[in-house]
C-alpha cells in the first residue's frame, strides 16, 4: 500500500484575529474562516458581550449554533426572547431576527459557528 497524502491541520489562535467591536466594550472575532483556515466548509467563531449589552438584530442566510462558555442572558426575536446561561448550546435558524442580550453582571462568553467559510450574508435592522 502506498503512502496517503494527509491534509494539514490548520491551529488559530484567538489573538491572532483581529477583533471586531461591538457595541459596549463588547467584541468578537472569526477564527476560522477561508481566510486564516483555507479549504474550511465552515467558520467559528468567539464572542465577549459586557454586561448590559444588547447588539442590534441580525438574520443571517445560514443557520447559527453557538455554546455558552460564561455568563448569562437572552436571544431576543421579534417574538419571545430565549434566555440562556453557562453550558447552554443554543440553534438560531436561518433567516431569523435576532440580537444577543447580557442580562448578568458579568462577561457572556460564546463560542458561535455557521455552516458557511466565513462570516455569512447577513441582513441588519
């Protein structure tokens, strides 16, 4: 049997990327995306939203999946909001309304992904 090509294993780190701010001190940043992880299907992403942040609503082409890794506080839809808290995964289908709320005192800190090689097309309100 002859050797096999391996693909490569691409390592991001956080600090790495540039932040983009949020409103409130708040930020994220996609680590793994086409640019710093090239041949990826999908990105990755992390966030740190201060406490009394609220972002403004965003529907995304694509669905979203995120884990909480610290703190608390709400999805707020144009319906019901849905609150979450430390060691909650959350699902946000595409194409839904949708802004990331601390309700806590202390740092939200979320680990978000996207079926899509970077950030996807994304609608603002």
């Amino acid at each position: 049997m002859g050797a096999v090509d391996q693909p490569a294993i691409t390592v991001v780190s956080r600090d790495d990327v540039d932040p983009i701010p949020l409103p409130n001190g708040s930020w994220s940043r996609m680590v793994l995306t086409r640019e710093t992880a090239p041949g990826v299907a999908s990105s990755l992403g992390y966030s740190v939203f201060t406490p009394g942040t609220a972002t403004g609503m965003v529907a995304h082409e694509v669905e979203e999946v995120a884990y909480v890794l610290a703190g608390r506080g709400e999805i707020r839809t144009d319906t019901d909001p849905a609150p979450f808290r430390a060691g909650q995964a959350l699902h946000i289908p595409p194409g839904l309304w949708h802004a990331v709320v601390n309700t806590g005192d202390e740092d939200v800190v979320m680990v978000f992904g996207f079926p899509h090689p970077a950030y996807p097309p994304t609608e603002r309100r």
